[in-house]
C-alpha cells in the first residue's frame, strides 16, 4: 500500500484538540493501526482492530458541534475569510480556535427553522477538525498511528461506508486536501 498523507500534520492538529472534553467522551474505540514508511512518510500498511464498521455523517450535530469551537490550522482561518467570514466574528480571542456559545456548541452552529433541526452553517468550508470528525489520530511511535473513533451517530454495523482501508485513505486525504 502506497498512500502519501498529511498524517503528522492531522497528528499535529488533532493533538490541538480540546482532549480534556474528548476524555470525557469514553467510548472512543481504537479501530485500526496505521504504519508508515519511516523515510518516505508513506502509508505502509492498516491494521484493523474493529472490522465492518460504516459511516455515514447524519449531520445531526449531536456530538462534533457541542465540544467547543474546535482549533485551527492557519488554512482553515484563510478559508473561512475567503468564504466572506471575518476573524473578528469566529475566531476566539487567546485561543486560535472557533468561537463557542456558552452551552458549548460552535459558533457557526444554527437551527435551521425550515428544516427543524440544528445544522452547520459553514458546512462546505468548515475546519480540518471537523471533516476529521469522528476519526482521529494517535501516535504510538515515529511511525505508527492509532485510528481513534470519537462517539458520533453516523457509526453504524448496517449504514454507510464501509470503513476500510480505501475509507480511510480517503477520508484522511479529504479533510487534509486543502492543506
Ligand atoms: S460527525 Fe457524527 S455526530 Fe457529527 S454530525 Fe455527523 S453523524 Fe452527527
């Protein structure tokens, strides 16, 4: 398998997450090992340790949007500038991260009357973390990885993606393609 990924930089970021929240979040389970390449940064090979496992993003906010704004990468600032935000509005002063509200949810968090239900409103240009979101990164050495699942409503035995080794190459490439 030869997959070349920003994985140090999705390390990076996901280590800027607000873990003490995430700790709280107890049952995040450890799907698969991911090694690679020592010099050349590639994917060498995934390792499951939970198989047939789906997913499928219900965008229902229930637990990626009520952790707190989470952190941001200099790109997902200059991106949601690009898409006509101003920092002054989304960005929390002392911290670079998403602005919460005071219950905890995200700042760009809003319900949708039409709809009935709550909804991203920054959906198409939102952070790294949360195209990430429910996976994230471990390191357990140089070049091995640990592929963490935070809870989440679109994980399911019978619904979506089958989460294998081609979800996850490309799942990871997606949330990292604008970096
Ligand atoms: S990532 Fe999970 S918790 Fe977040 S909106 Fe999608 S299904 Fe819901």
């Amino acid at each position: 398998m030869v997959a070349w990924l920003h994985l140090d930089f999705i390390l990076k970021i996901t280590q800027q997450h607000d873990y003490n929240r995430r700790k709280r979040l107890d049952s995040d389970r450890k799907i698969a090992e991911i090694t690679l390449e020592t010099k050349t940064r590639r994917i060498k090979d995934i390792t499951f340790n939970i198989k047939n496992l789906r997913f499928r993003c219900k965008r229902c906010a229930t637990f990626c949007c009520k952790l707190g704004g989470p952190k941001l990468s200099v790109r997902d600032v200059e991106r949601l500038e690009k898409a006509g935000y101003n920092k002054e509005e989304f960005l929390e002063s002392g911290r670079w991260g998403l602005k919460g509200k005071a219950d905890g949810s995200c700042v760009f968090l809003q319900f949708n009357q039409e709809r009935g239900f709550h909804e991203c409103s920054i959906y198409d240009v939102r952070p790294i973390l949360c195209r990430l979101y429910p996976f994230y990164l471990q390191k357990m050495s140089p070049d091995l990885f640990m592929l963490r699942i935070m809870p989440c409503r679109g994980i399911s035995r019978r619904v979506g993606k089958l989460i294998d080794e081609r979800f996850i190459i490309n799942h990871l490439s997606y949330a990292t393609s604008s970096e």
